[in-house]
C-alpha cells in the first residue's frame, strides 16, 4: 500500500510545522470513477458505472455479442473450444513427437491390463475398461487443456460406480447363472454404469475379504499371491528409480501375458476352475443411448462421482501446468469431461477421469502434449480390433492384482500425515475427517462429508479475521506495523479500515462488531472483548472513517444491507464514511442495495490513497500528526 501523499512530495520533518497539513504541502482532487475516466479513458467508450442508463448498457452489451458472431469471433470461439487449433500450429514435430509418442504408446500399454482390471471393479466386462480407456481419451485429446494430463479408468470412481451398479443390479442369490442369464445380468450392469456416466463407492472391507476366503480357489489364490510378488517390487523399482530409467517397467503387461501362456499351457481354467477374461468381442459396441429411466435412481450417486471426476482431474491438471508452466481453462477442462462421460456413454463406457499413475507415467515416458493420447488410443484401438484373442485364457485374478497394487499408493498417503500435521493442522483434520467417513459408511458419503467439513473450515477461517494495525512511517511512503515503530505521523479523527475477507451472511456479524468497535458506535466496544490492535488508535473520537474494500472480493445480500446500515449509523453519529477500491461485483451489489440512498458518488474512491486525501482535507490540523491504517 502506498502512502497517503498526492502529487506534492512529502516535507522533511523539519518542515512540519511550517505547512497546513503535515503530510504534504498539497493533496490530490478525490479521484471519483468519473474523474479518472476522464483522466485515464475515454468517456465516450467508458462511461460512469452509475450514471449510464440501462438502455446504453443493454446496446453496448447487444454490440459485444454481435461482434462474437462475426468471423473472427467464431473463429476465437471455436479455438477456445478445441484446443488443438491453439496449440497443434505450434507444435514442434521434431522435438516433441517421439517423445508424446514413447509416452502414448507406454501409457496404452498400461491401459490395457488396468481398463480390464477396473472393469471388474466397475462389475461389469473386462471389455468395457478397453472402451472406457479409448473414447473419453480420444475426446480428451480433442477437448482438454491438460498437456500432460492423461484420463481413462481411475479405481476410485470404479468402485463408486460399482457400487452403485451392484445395489441397482443385484447379483441372484444363487449366484449360478446360464450364459444367457449371465448376459442379460451384464447388459443391466452396463447400462446402470453408462447411466452413471451419463447423469455425473463402496470399499471392500476386510470382514468381506475374510467372509470369502473359504470360498476361494486355491490355485487362484497363488496366482494371486504370484502376481503381487511381480507387481509390487516392479511398482516400488519404478518409483525409486523414476529418473534414471528412461521408460517405467511395463510389469502389468509382464504379468498378463506370463499369466496368459501359464492358464493356456496348463488348463487351469478347466482343471483347477480359475476364471479367466474369455473371448473379448472385437469392435465396438453399437452406440446407443443410455438407459435414461435409470436416471432418477442413479442421480445420487451422479453427483459425488461428477465432483471427484472434476476434483482429482482440475487438480491434476494444475499441478503439472504449474510445473511446466503454461496455463489451463478450468471452465473448458469441465466442459472436456462432461462431453467426455456423456459421448462415451453412448458407447457403453462407465465414468472416468484423470488418474494419478498413468498421469505421471505419460509424464516420465517424455510426454509433452496430448497428442500422446492419441498414440495411447492406438494401442487399445490395436487391442479392441486384432489382440483381443490373446487375452482369453487371462485369469481374472491377475486383473483383482493390478487393482490392488494401482490402490497400495492410496495407503501409503498415510506417511504424509506428519508432514501435513506440520504444514496445516486444518488441512490434516480435513483429511481425517474424510478418511474415517468413507471407512466407516461409504466412499460417496465419506467424501460428501469430506466436502463439507472442509467448507466449514473455510467458513471458520474467513470469521476468525486477524486485523494488524499498520501506520505511515516517518519520512517515507512505507507502512509499518504498529509495534515496530513509533515514528509514524498521525491525524486525530481519521481511521482508515481494511476487512480482507469476503462479506458474507457468515461474516456479517463480526465485520459489524470491528467497526463498531473502531468507530465507538453502540455498545460494539464494550461488547467486544479482545480485538488485535493497540486500544489508543481509536480513543480520538472518529470524524472520518476510510473503509479499503480491496480485501471484499464479494458480497451478498446481507452482507451489503451490512454495509449500508453502517453508512446510516455513521452519518446518524456525524462520521463522514469513505469507499475506496471496491470492485465492480461488490459496488453492484451494494448499489443495489441501496448504498446510494446513504451515500453520495463523491464519497467513492478509486484508491486509498485519494480517500485518504479527501479525509485529511476535512480534518483541522491540531498539534502532532499520525495516520493509523488497520488492515
């Protein structure tokens, strides 16, 4: 914040008393929004806010569109729809095509063992993984912003969405089921998890485990226990030796063709009953739509699905545009997922997402573009139409593994919590809140739960306002808190007030109970007990109070009616209240809520600084000096 002197230029100390005002020798005209359209723009193109008729606004507006629709706002448009048009022109071919190459073809090699494996989560055909981890890839690589974000099947929204699919398509008691009936079974759970990815968990829990074991087959229990011997030290050998490898270890397709050729060579299948994948169709499905009527059972469990997509997806997506430092569209990274779940439904698909691992596997492979994405739908494209036959003596059991070993890094988040405890305690109980929902009633309400714990937590921390006193510093145009310095030049009856939080129905009340206590209005300062800031700044009665709405990024309703009882209280008690800095949201707001019946346009300001001046103007200089600023 700058200091409160205008053009002139402030006197030394020893001239202090040889000038009107001690601050300056000469104070700036208040800057209104009128004035400084007239100073800084044009007025025939800018008017003032408050003074522009409805009907002006309403023809500037209708011009705005028209010109949209023009060829070069098509053209804009259309490139802020598909990215590629942006970025595809500057693609640097030699550069960067291996390596989205190497990194889509890793990646779709990876999709193809975990697309079958999350499927079963999902309860639905290994099949339908293949389509889920091609289509909304595709229509990512179109649509998103994320360069190095890649999207397809993600564990958490599986079991979410398996879930759901088990409680609307219940497995028969008996559980032997013919063929046919078998079929029928699997088109109602496909259709259930393609409603759900067009409308947008449960966690297995050890009791489950243990009620099943007896039930398990023993050889598909050493498969099992073989498979995560490979798996895991393949995982941890990635991730321990993620810069000097120059490609991850594919240990799932290891896996699954070894498991392949073993189930082939020996019939286990037939021998020991180990189930494996089968035949899986070639092609596509027929698109069609989904089963709409399923809608209204299924839109409870839309949403937490819809906001998890979003969540884990924005996320991603930030955290690597942040590191390689270009930018993404939050709006058109929505608009990318929601057209991505709602087209690949047509096609049987369930919900996906952004995923961690093959996320961070797109990124050490060398990846710098979607286009990798493409490349990834090559492989599965090469899988749904030519190799899908290879996989037919896959067990099963080898896909239960993958999913067990792509969750372990979710167990392993809890080494991070004393560090987090460190960092944020509140962040930490956010964390724990949430894990102990979803552990004990469900991953879709464990996590609604989450969401609004952690909306109160920021509703608390936006009414619990720290207001630090900061003044001018003598000699120079700097502000310093209070109880650093004691030089600093004062002005009895001035008070300038700085709220740095939105003003809302939630923090209404404690923004009233500050000024009342600042300006000595009501019983607000006996009421209060403890405020920050030293009791003297405010034992000169107040004539002028400057309120800095800088920190107001918002307001509602109740939060300006707020705001304009206090101009009326002010002017009841004969303080002279000043705006300064109010964004266009918040003053519409107010505006509308009658602001202007309590005060007039003068007594808005651009800047601190001029209301600052305008104060001093109407204050008579008696004895020393000093500017407190409470911010």
């Amino acid at each position: 914040m700058s200091g409160l002197p205008g053009a002139g230029t402030s006197p030394g100390l020893g001239e202090a008393s040889d000038l009107k005002f001690p601050l300056g020798a000469k104070f700036r005209e208040p800057l209104t929004e009128a004035r400084f359209q007239r100073l800084f723009g044009d007025a025939e193109q800018a008017p003032e806010l408050l003074a522009e008729p409805r009907s002006s606004r309403l023809c500037r507006r209708w011009r705005r569109l028209a010109s949209a629709c023009s060829g070069p706002g098509a053209w804009r448009l259309l490139r802020a729809r598909l990215p590629p048009l942006r970025w595809l022109p500057h693609y640097r071919w030699r550069a960067w095509l291996l390596g989205d190459a190497v990194a889509g073809v890793t990646v779709g090699i990876v999709h193809v063992p975990q697309g079958m494996a999350f499927a079963l989560l999902t309860s639905v055909p290994p099949v339908f993984g293949l389509y889920t981890s091609f289509f909304p890839v595709l229509i990512y690589t179109l649509l998103g912003t994320g360069r190095h974000l890649s999207t397809g099947t993600f564990a958490v929204l599986s079991l979410m969405t398996g879930s759901a699919v088990e409680r609307l398509v219940p497995e028969p008691l008996g559980g032997n089921l013919s063929g046919i009936e078998r079929e029928q079974l699997d088109a109602q759970r496909v259709g259930s998890a393609a409603a759900l990815a067009f409308g947008s968990g449960a966690l297995m829990t050890l009791a489950a485990v243990l009620t099943a074991l007896p039930r398990s087959s023993p050889a598909e229990l050493t498969i099992s226990a073989l498979s995560l011997a490979l798996l895991v030290p393949v995982k941890e050998l990635n991730v321990r030796f993620r810069d000097k490898l120059p490609t991850p270890i594919p240990g799932e397709i290891v896996m699954v063709l070894l498991a392949s050729v073993l189930c082939f060579t020996s019939s286990l299948d037939t021998r020991y009953n180990v189930q494996i994948v089968g035949l899986l169709p070639g092609g596509f499905p027929q698109p069609h739509l989904p089963d709409l009527a399923e809608l209204p059972r299924i839109l409870a469990d839309s949403l937490p699905i819809a906001l998890v997509t979003f969540a884990v997806s924005a996320s991603l997506a930030s955290i690597y545009a942040d590191k390689y430092s270009y930018t993404i569209d939050s709006n058109q990274e929505l608009l990318a997922h929601g057209i991505s779940n709602l087209i690949s439904s047509l096609f049987s698909c369930f919900p996906n997402s952004a995923t961690l691992a093959t996320t961070s596997l797109l990124v050490d492979a060398g990846g710098n573009t979607q286009l990798a994405g493409l490349f990834s739908c090559i492989v599965v494209l090469s899988v749904l139409l030519w190799l899908g036959p290879f996989f037919y003596y896959l067990p099963k059991a080898v896909l239960a593994c993958i999913n067990i070993s792509s969750m372990r890094q979710m167990f392993f988040q809890m080494q991070e919590l004393p560090q987090l405890w460190r960092i944020s305690r509140m962040d930490f109980a956010v964390w724990m809140v949430t894990w102990v929902a979803v552990v004990i009633l469900s991953v879709d309400l464990g996590l609604a739960v989450g969401v609004v714990f952690s909306m109160m937590t920021v509703v608390c921390r936006t009414q619990r306002v720290q207001c630090l006193a900061l003044g001018l510093a003598e000699g120079t145009e700097l502000y310093r808190p209070l109880e650093e310095s004691h030089k600093l030049l004062k002005v009895p009856g001035l008070c300038i007030l700085r709220y740095p939080t939105p003003l809302y129905f939630g923090t209404r009340g404690r923004f009233r109970r500050i000024l009342e206590w600042h300006l000595g209005l009501g019983e607000g300062r006996k009421e209060t007990p403890k405020l920050d800031g030293p009791p003297d700044a405010v034992a000169e009665p107040v004539r002028v109070v400057v309120l800095d709405c800088s920190g107001i990024t918002f307001a509602d309703a109740a939060g300006a009616r707020e705001v304009v009882q206090l101009a009326r209280r002010c002017r009841d008690a004969g303080i002279h209240l000043l705006l300064a800095q109010c964004n266009a949201s918040v003053l519409g707001t107010l505006t509308q809520a009658g602001l202007l019946d309590r005060v007039t346009p003068e007594q808005l300001f651009v800047s601190v600084q001029d209301a600052a001046a305008h104060a001093l103007e109407r204050l008579e200089p008696t004895g020393p000096k000093t500017c407190t600023v409470w911010v």
